[in-house]
C-alpha cells in the first residue's frame, strides 16, 4: 500500500496525541484528580491509531479497560472525553462512567462494560444488525492476551464465523495480563490468535508497534468484512510501558525488558526514523506536530479541569430500580 503524506501525517499525529494524553491522565491521576483506576496504554499507541485510521466513524467500537485512544480518535469531542476521565458533568457519560466507561453511541463508541471477554459477545449484536440492515458496517472490538482466555472469546468467535458476521477482533497481546506473563497462564503462548482458525476464522500476527503494518493489516480486514468475507483476528504485538493500572510499579518485569522496549521499539520513534529517513518530513515538521498536540491537550485540559462536578441527584439517574422503588 503506498500511504499518502496525508495519512502519514495522521497516524503520526495520532500517536503522539495519544503518548500526551495518556502522560496528562497519569499526572493528574496521581495528583488525586481522577476517580478509580486508570489503565493506560502508553507504548501501545500504534495498535489504537493505525485500527482507528482503518475504520470510519459508522463503524462500531468496542473498547477495552485500555482503550483512551480508541475512544478520542472514534469522533467524540476529545475534551469531553477527557472531562469524562475527571469523572466531570461535561464527560461524554455525564461523569458516571470514567476512565473505563466512556461511551458515545452517537460515535458508535459502544464503551467497556468491564467484564473481560463480553465485549466479544455483546459485539455480535452490532455486527448482526449490519450485517442484518446490509449496511457494511463493521464492528471493531479489542480485547488483550489474557482476555484470550475467557470463555466468552470462543462462545462469541465461533456465533461470528458462523454467520460470517463482519467483526475486525483486534488482540493487542502486550505480553502481560496484570502481573501475569502471557508464557506463563497460555498452554500454547506463541500465537494465541492461531487459536481462532479452529473456527475457520483467518488470523495475522503484526509488529504492533509499526503503525503502517498496523494500518495496512487493518483496512485488509475492513474490507473483507465489509465485502462479507467474515470476521478476521489481527494480533497486534506489543508492550504496556507502565504497569497494570497508574500507579502500578510493575515491580514483576525485568527492568531490561521494559528499557528494550522503551528505546527500541517505540513506535512513535520507529515512524518518526522512516519519515526522516524516507523524507517525507523534516523533524522541524514531526516536531511542530508534537507540540501542536501538545497545545490540543492544555485546550482538554482546562476544559476538563473548569467543567463542574455532576449534581448529587443525576447519580440515580439511568439506574435501573423496580416500580415500588422508583415510587417512594
Ligand atoms: C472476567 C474478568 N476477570 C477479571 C477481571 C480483572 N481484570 C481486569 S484487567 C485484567 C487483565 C487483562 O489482561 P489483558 O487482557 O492482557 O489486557 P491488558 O490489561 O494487558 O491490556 C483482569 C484480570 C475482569 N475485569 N473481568
Ligand atoms: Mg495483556
């Protein structure tokens, strides 16, 4: 595939509006600002921006509890996304639903519901209704290498390649699920999504740090379901810089193992060397763009941080109850 300057603009910008986001959502995180726990994905960046470069605004998203870059490129006003985060009345779920809940329908950002794996089931509902409705939508869910083993994964991998439902499964395998190495919980730890051809559903193993492999092996699957050739698994291979959550030390990895990745495998350095290298940038250029991002996220920022907090009573609001209750 031969990118524009356009698109190469795009998944570079993208990146690293996603590495600032996520180190100004560990600031204040740690600051006492941010309600609950924060899961971050810096250093997986390249697998949230060449998915998200892939799909369009109609097609559904199912995020993940590591998701914040899904949900700022999936269309939604950034800053709300960020107000969300601070748990604000301005977030894009009125503050109820923080860092893990973000959700805007609208965006078709169909949210996390924090059970891992049963973003593979309820995603079979979008994909049903385009397939269903002929729309050519796809659906997008993304989910993690220890979220491979829950049951849940095959229940819902095996109803899509079924009814070849058009469903992109993006396995962002950062080797880790909690403190849990993937070699250590995974009978078969080499290629976990090999698993998904026992359901006749095709897979690709990707360097999930190079955003163009990322990007490319994305649109390949997009088109496939939206031609109605079924559901794809890409597992994307990558690595969570930071621990399980803010504030985690991660004291269970190698400290050479986190450096090697660091500074060997970023992926916003990896395409800001071919862009150089390539010319199809000056760092003069890719600079202006990082501190352009930078200056997006103080905009988030003081949005976010000026917006109030939601009233007392919309804490009951869109909560179920039963009649007798509702009443009283
Ligand atoms: C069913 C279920 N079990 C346990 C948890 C607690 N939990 C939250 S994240 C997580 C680890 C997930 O690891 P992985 O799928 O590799 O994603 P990563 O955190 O590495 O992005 C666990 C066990 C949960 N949310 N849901
Ligand atoms: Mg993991």
């Amino acid at each position: 595939m031969n990118l524009s300057k356009e698109t190469l603009k795009e998944l570079y910008y993208n990146m690293v509006l996603i590495r600032h986001f996520e180190e100004v959502v560990d600031e204040y995180a740690k600051k006492g600002y941010i309600p609950g726990f924060v899961h971050l994905s810096t250093g997986q960046e390249a697998c949230q921006a060449g998915v998200m470069k892939a799909l369009k605004e109609t097609d559904y998203k199912f995020p993940d509890h590591r998701s914040h870059g899904v949900c700022l490129l999936a269309g939604t006003p950034k800053e709300r996304v960020l107000a969300e985060i601070f748990g604000k009345k301005t977030g894009i779920s009125g503050g109820r639903g923080g860092s893990m809940h973000i959700i805007d329908i609208k965006c078709r950002n169909m949210g996390f519901n924090a059970i891992q794996g049963a973003n593979l089931v309820t995603c079979l509902g979008t994909a049903f209704a385009s397939q269903y409705n002929n729309t050519q939508d796809v659906t997008a869910v993304f989910f993690g290498d220890g979220t491979m083993g829950r049951g849940e994964v095959y229940e819902g991998m095996n109803i899509a390649a079924k009814w070849k439902l058009p469903i992109l499964y993006v396995l962002v395998n950062n080797r880790y699920a909690i403190s849990t190495r993937v070699e250590d919980v995974h009978s078969y730890p080499e290629n976990l999504s090999d698993r998904a051809q026992g359901y006749c559903i095709p897979n690709e193993v990707i360097d999930g740090n190079d955003v163009i492999a990322v990007y490319e092996a994305a649109s390949k699957a997009v088109k496939r379901a939206r031609e109605g050739e079924g559901p794809t698994v890409l597992e994307l291979l990558t690595y969570r810089w930071q621990g399980m959550f803010s504030g985690d030390p991660a004291a269970y990895r190698p400290k050479e193992e986190v450096e090697i990745w660091k500074e060997e495998r970023c992926p916003i350095k990896r395409l800001r060397e071919k862009l150089v290298q390539d010319k199809t940038f000056t760092t003069e250029e890719l600079d202006k763009l990082n501190k352009e991002s930078l200056e997006e996220i103080q905009g988030m920022l003081k949005y976010a941080l000026e917006s109030p907090e939601p009233e007392p009573e919309e804490a009951i609001k869109h909560v179920y109850v039963g009649r007798e209750v509702q009443g009283r």
